[in-house]
C-alpha cells in the first residue's frame, strides 16, 4: 500500500495502479523505455492492472513484459467497463492513469487521476478528470515513487 497525507486535500491509501495502454504507457502498441523498470519498482506498494481494448494486438505480449495483470475491454461501452473495475477494486484505493476520452470514467472514479499528455496528446474528457497532469508516463509513475513531489502538486494547505 501506498500512504500519502496530502495537507488540505485528503490521505491517499492506494493499493492499485489502474493504467490504459495506448497512448499511456505505450505509443503504437509498444511501451515507452523505462516503462518496465518504473512500474517493477512500485510493485512492491501498488498492484498494477492494465486495461485495454488492446487496439494494437500486443497488450498480452505488453503485459508479460511490464508484469502487470491484464484485463482485455470488451467492445462496447469502454467508459463504463473501466470506471466499473475501478469501482469493483474499491475506487478510494485506486490510482488511475490514462490519457483517452475512454479512459474518463476511471480518471473520473479513482481516488487519484493521473492524465498522461504524451505523443498521441490528452482527451479533454480525460483532461477534466485529471488530479496531476504530467508529460509521460514515467513522469506519473515518478510522483508514486517520490510521493513528496505528488504532495507538493496537490497540496492545498
């Protein structure tokens, strides 16, 4: 678990990492560098999850080399289907991390909305979402493992 009093907000105690893939942690269905090594070392706090429509056909091949658990979409209402996992992990114990008009009701629900505004840019669904903006996903993945830069984002106090 991953504890963090944010002064004038609230005390964040997460447990899972809820990512989209495409556009996220990867472009064209292949993973930003870095990507495995950063979510390695915060396994250890977080269970991470990986949800997709898997639109490059790699997200079984992705996730085996992240180590992460995957949750193929079903076609239909993607909105609804992540912002239900959330939902049914326990949302107050949720980080999630996206970047796409679909990824808006997990943003949405989760108790901390990281937006991802990498090459593919940022959904403004997602955008309205957001706790925390950041440029890649390792810059996201960085505020879990240094929670005091995560603080000083969010402080209101």
């Amino acid at each position: 678990m991953l504890e963090i009093k944010v002064p004038g907000w609230r005390t964040l105690r997460l447990e899972y990492l809820v990512m989209d893939l495409n556009g996220t942690l990867a472009v064209d269905g292949i993973p930003r560098p870095g990507v495995t090594e950063a979510l390695r070392s915060l396994r250890s706090r977080l269970h991470p999850l990986l949800l997709t429509a898997d639109t490059h056909g790699t997200a079984q091949r992705v996730a085996q080399e992240l180590g992460v658990t995957l949750h193929r979409l079903e076609p239909g209402d993607q909105v609804a289907q992540k912002r239900a996992i959330v939902r049914d992990l326990g949302a107050d114990r949720v980080v999630a991390m996206g970047n796409g008009a679909n990824d808006a009701g997990m943003l949405a629900e989760a108790a901390l909305a990281i937006v991802v505004m990498g090459e593919e840019g940022a959904a403004r669904q997602a955008l309205l979402e957001a706790d925390v903006i950041v440029r890649d996903p390792l810059e996201g993945l960085a505020l879990l493992q240094h929670p005091r830069r995560l603080v000083a984002t969010l402080r209101r106090a």
